[in-house]
C-alpha cells in the first residue's frame, strides 16, 4: 500500500478525509459498531469513487442525484462505436465538464480526484465499456488518449479484434493485435479492463497487463454460478497480486437471481466480503453500472429496459424485472454499503479503501499524466 504522501503532494485542507487514514477517533456504540451518524460523516468525509456510471442523457436530473451522490468522482461510459462516435462523445464530455466548472473536474490523474474532494466537486474521468472505437490501427489509441481517455475495457461481450467477449461462442482469448493494444495503453497510461471479457480474455489481459488490470463492475463466481459475466476466484486473485481493482457492480441482476427479493443489499455486501477474502482488502472497489440516480428513476420500465434486453443480450445473462436491488437504485447507494460494513465489523480504514481508497491507490499507479 502506498503512504498517503505518494499519492497526495502537499497537504490535504482540513475537511478532508484522507482514504488511508488510520488514526481518525472513531465513537463506537457498546456492541463495537460506528453510530449510524457517525458513519454516515465518515462516508462524507471520505473519497468516494463510482467505478462506472452510464452517463448516456446526462441532464439536469443526472446533476441533482450527483449532488445527493456524496461521490468524489466516477468513470463514464461513453459511445465506442467507431472512432469518430468515440472522439465526439470525449468532446461533449469535455464540453460539459467546461461548462461545469462549478461542479466538475476533468480528471487525468489521481491528484484530480484528491483536488475535487478538496474542492467541493466530482471528478469525471473519460472511458468506453468496448475497444471497437481503436478500429485497426494501435495509433487510434494515442489520439484517444490525447482527446482525454483514460480507462478502456478491451471487450463487450461480443468479440472484437483484441479479443473473446463473455458471451461469445469461443473462448479464444486474446489476439496478436489484443496485445499490442495493451502494451500500448500500458505505455501511455490508459486503464486495462477486463470486466466485459471472456474466460481466456480475462486471464490473458492480466498476464499481459503491465500494470494491473482491473475488474472494474463484474462480481464473484462462487457466489452467482454459471453467469459469463461473473469472475473465478483464480481471475480474483491473479488480478490482485498484480496490483488491480475488482468493482463490485451494482445491478441487482448480476448479484443474484432476485433482485429485490431474495438478492438484496446484504446480497451485495456479501460480494464484497467475498471478493475481499480472495483478492484482500486493498482490491475492493464499487460500481454501479447504471445512472447516476438509479434506474427507476432514470425512466427504465419493463417495457423499454427488460423487454429489449431478453433479445439484446444471450440468455445465459438471465436478466431479471426489475433488475434493481432497492437500496442501490438510488443516488446514495455507497451510504448503504458502508453502514451495512460498518455492522458487519469493518474498520473505518477498510471501509474507507472500499468507498474509494482502493480506487485512488489505482489510478496514482496506473494513470500518468
């Protein structure tokens, strides 16, 4: 783990809350949990760091649940098409992050995220869930990173020419050209990500990631079975011992086979305990993976979400109506997640490392300018 002032140069203003901090006085109640008050200041306080939000029809709406978020930064979702689609999305993006100003931060380094926690503000850092956007050629990639990309994932779930998504009817993993593109993003700074990839995908980009790759909104294996879009213990535990993060993604659907009944809020949590058991503590992040105020919210019906997504998507994805698990369809959800750790006997650093910490040690490792 890097000392804080590896990753923060001068001093933090006061109100800060430092991801790693170990010496913050805590008031615990008689049964050895942090008052719920007293949790829910320390989550205000901390970093708090949204592997993935879709930021598809951001709006004014999108920016009132942002404000209720308590998020320090989060990483988008943006159109990955072609290379032209992916080149107009980063300059509305960046567009908007301008005119903003007041409220956000565009974020290339792990400083910018520490700057906007000082500052009031969200760091917003740019990125694609597909690699199709690179087309065929490596240099593709150094005009996207100087346009501002800073994370991709190398697949969806359909192959592409790096390489197997998770769906996909072969298991081919990585092609010559898949490599190359990693060595690349490797030397300019640009996040691996394996979330959407396929077996030998995954296994392959964390071999062949310098750095270390992330899992960035995926969840465990041993816990949700036979589900492709899910990560063996040996992936969990490769991806760590090289340094990477495995978020743990949001939607309901993915946690379990009842979102809203039977998978709740503990269901989740449970993911975390698990991948924190395998990977440890220091490799435990959070995503979403939707919009920043929730899916209800943001209009998703039976109609328009589910029914499109059962032709959309094979259907070893077993997607569910509703998809959402109540406590994470809102613009608070990590609140819920640290009073549930807190209960479940998590220190205050740890759950600090969960919110955000884990994240911001990434980046300062990963990202270079």
């Amino acid at each position: 783990m890097l000392p804080l002032g590896a990753l923060v140069p001068g001093q933090l203003l006061s109100n800060t809350f430092s991801p790693f901090s170990k010496d913050m006085a805590i008031s615990h109640s008689p049964f050895g949990e942090v008052q719920q008050n007293d949790i829910d200041k320390i989550y205000e306080k901390a970093i708090v760091i949204d592997g993935l939000v879709i930021t598809r029809g951001w709006d004014e709406d999108s920016f009132a649940a942002l404000a209720k978020s308590g998020y320090t930064g989060f990483n988008t979702s943006l159109a990955s098409r072609n290379l032209a689609s992916a080149m107009k999305s980063l300059a509305e993006w960046r567009q908007r992050i301008d005119d903003n100003s007041d409220r956000l931060i565009y974020a290339t380094t792990a400083d910018d995220f520490v700057r906007a926690k000082k500052e009031g503000k969200v760091a917003v850092m740019l990125g694609f869930q597909n690699a199709t956007m690179i087309e065929k050629s490596i240099d593709n990639l150094d005009t996207l990173y100087a346009a501002g990309t800073r994370w991709i994932q190398l697949t969806y779930n359909e192959r592409n020419l790096l390489g197997d998504g998770c769906t996909e009817r072969t298991n081919a993993g990585l092609s010559d050209f898949g490599i190359e593109a990693i060595e690349r993003m490797n030397e300019l700074g640009i996040i691996v990500d394996l979330s959407h990839c396929g077996r030998q995908t995954t296994d392959d980009g964390i071999k062949f990631s310098k750095s270390g790759a992330t899992l960035n909104h995926t969840m465990c294996e041993s816990l949700y079975k036979n589900h492709p879009r899910s990560k063996t213990d040996a992936q969990i535990r490769a991806m760590a011992e090289k340094g990477g993060v495995m978020g743990i993604i949001c939607l309901g659907y993915m946690i379990g086979p009842d979102p809203g009944g039977e998978t709740t809020l503990e269901t989740y949590v449970d993911h975390i305990d698990y991948a924190v058991k395998i990977a440890g503590i220091e490799h435990v992040g959070l995503a979403a993976d939707f919009a920043i105020q929730g899916l209800e919210a943001d209009g998703a019906t039976r109609e328009n979400w589910y029914v499109p997504r059962l032709t959309r998507f094979k259907p070893s994805y077993q997607v569910r109506w509703p998809p959402w698990i109540p406590e994470l369809d809102t613009p608070e959800r990590y609140k819920h997640v640290a009073r549930v750790l807190d209960k479940r006997g998590y220190s205050t650093g740890d759950i600090e490392k969960i919110l955000g910490g884990n994240w911001l040690r990434h980046l300062k490792e990963t990202l270079k300018s």
